[in-house]
C-alpha cells in the first residue's frame, strides 16, 4: 500500500546470509525528480530544509545545502511508509553486515544512476545502523518526532485518568456536545462498498492538497481489502441523521494499531464534530479489548498529539552525495 507515498516502485533491498536467510533489509524506491511524490517523502528537498513548514528538520543543521539538493536527483530513498524506519533482519545490529549492505545499496544505487542516497525517519532502533552510516559518509541528522499512544488501561475511564484532570474535562465536555447535538459515534469493520469513505477522503486531500484523484483513492481502499483481513481493520465514524462527517481507519500489526486514513465531509460544515473521537477517544475506549498495546499516529500536529496522551519519539535522517 505504497502508492499514497510513491510514484515509483517499491523496492525490497536485502543482505542475506550463506544460508538464505535475511540478514539486513530495507525497503526504498528512487525519487526521480523534485516533483515525484509528497514533500515529506522528497529527500532532498527535506535535507535542504525545504520541509521546515511542515516541522522537518526545523531549526537543526541541514544534511545538504540548496545547491547540493538540486543535483541529488535522482535519489534513492530508504524508507518506510508510515514513519518509523529501521533495518530488519538477523544481523541488523551487527556492525559488519550493515557496512556491507550499505556498500551494496550504494553500488545497486550507482548502477541504476542514482546521484545520491538518503534515509528518512529513521527511529532509534536503527542506531546501530546510523553508526555505520556516519563512518560511512552520510550526514546523519535529527528529523522530526512521532507520536505515539501507548495502551496502559483497561477501559475507558482509565485512559482519562491518564490525562492531566484538565483535559480529562475537555474531553468529557466535548463528548457530552456530541451527544447533545445529535452525533452518533460508532465503529465496524469494512464492508465491500467503501464510497462514502472515498468520498470523504477525497474532500480532505482537496482541501489540503488542492486536487484529489478519486480513482487513486479508491484504489487505496481496494488494496486495504485486499492485503489485510477484514478484522484487522477498524473504521470509526461520526454521524449526524444518517449523514457521515467524518471517519478515521485503524490498521493492525500485531498489537499496535497504525492511524492509516481519515476523511471528512467539508461541505456539511460539521466536519469537525466527532474528530477526535474517531481518532483517539473511541480507539483508545476499544483498544484494551482487544489486546491492542500502542496506537501509532504519525508525526503530524504534534501538540494535539501530545495534549490527548501521546509520548513523542525522535526520528532521524541521513543522507550522503555520491560521486
């Protein structure tokens, strides 16, 4: 489900070892030109400080200067989709295998006409990896923070006492106006006609983005349901006299749970109501029954995060120029 983030292919780069077995891995694609894909995903546009509106490397030395930018294209980029890079594998700590797989990546990445390397979000399990790239050349540097919620209740009101009393009253109130103006908040798994999410989807990537392919977005919804069971994908909505306003759609991993799509009706101009339930209090209500451990949500809004409970995490970037 790579689309959303890449227009080119995604690719898996792999060490193994004598036996077959993984020992490093990562995946990344090549970023072609400064107008392939989303800004947060343009390496060198982030390592150039271009991104610093959006909270990318704000403030921090920047990896590559504008001119070193304008000829890194193209880039391969290592990376995940949703915010949390790290190499997988049996030897992903071990110092030897990742030298060499960085010694592979970079010969593939020559071959194939790339000018420059770059890794994005790298979390802080990867420090044995950053290592390695820092004696390697690269420019290693701090990026941004993830956000995350960790599930240490049991229902609801537990939650709510892990928040500061004030807020504990915000969201009380805010759930008691919901009520009282008539929205109706619920959860349920997909089902196999998804155009009212798709709609509102593309409400908010218009909104936000300036135009929106419908038949894109649609596609995303047909892959979810093609590539992860049914069960592990929960929808909360908020809803008015049987008009949808808003939606938020969880994905499971496990026990976590990854914030993976929202949307909103922005012509009913009742799109905020129930967008926080949808995306924290009613999944942090549910998540305890069903043994969900962390809620990851991304980098985004930041503060909100942090104010509904959220731990924030540093995530790093690193890039290098070839010659």
């Amino acid at each position: 489900m790579t689309a959303e983030r890449f227009q080119d292919e995604y690719k898996i780069f792999m060490l193994r070892e004598e036996d077959g077995r993984c020992a490093v891995a990562l995946g990344g694609t090549i970023v072609s030109s400064p107008s392939a894909g989303l800004d947060w995903f343009n390496p060198p546009l982030v390592l150039s400080g271009g991104v610093t509106r959006d909270g990318l490397a704000a403030g921090q030395p920047y990896a590559w200067t504008r001119r070193q930018a304008a000829s890194a294209y193209p880039c391969l980029l290592l990376v995940y989709p949703h915010f949390a890079s790290f190499p997988v594998g049996n030897r992903r700590e071990d110092p030897a295998s990742l030298r060499r797989f960085l010694t592979e990546v970079t010969a593939w990445a020559q071959v194939e006409g790339a000018r420059s390397i770059a890794l994005l979000f790298l979390h802080p399990v990867a420090s044995h990896l950053m290592t390695e790239l820092s004696s390697a050349g690269f420019a290693v540097v701090p990026l941004v923070e993830r956000c995350d919620l960790d599930v240490t209740w049991k229902d609801f009101d537990g939650y709510l006492e892990s928040l500061p009393k004030r807020r504990r009253g915000e969201v009380r109130r805010e759930l008691r106006l919901l009520e009282s103006r008539g929205i109706t908040l619920s959860s349920r798994h997909p089902s196999g006609d998804e155009s009212d999410l798709v709609a509102l989807r593309c409400q908010l990537v218009e909104k936000y983005r300036g135009s929106c392919d419908p038949a894109h977005e649609r596609s995303t919804f047909e892959q979810l349901r093609e590539l992860v069971a049914a069960d592990d994908i929960t929808i909360f909505t908020a809803t008015k006299d049987g008009r949808l306003l808003n939606f938020g759609l969880f994905v499971r991993d496990g026990d976590e749970w990854v914030a993976f799509l929202t949307g909103a009706d922005y012509q009913s101009g009742q799109e905020g109501l129930g967008y926080f339930a949808n995306l924290f209090y009613r999944p942090a209500a549910l998540a305890p029954s069903l043994g969900i451990r962390t809620i990851l949500y991304g980098p985004s809004a930041r503060d909100a995060k942090r104010r509904r409970g959220c731990r924030v995490t540093p995530l790093f970037a690193a890039g290098k120029i070839l010659s």
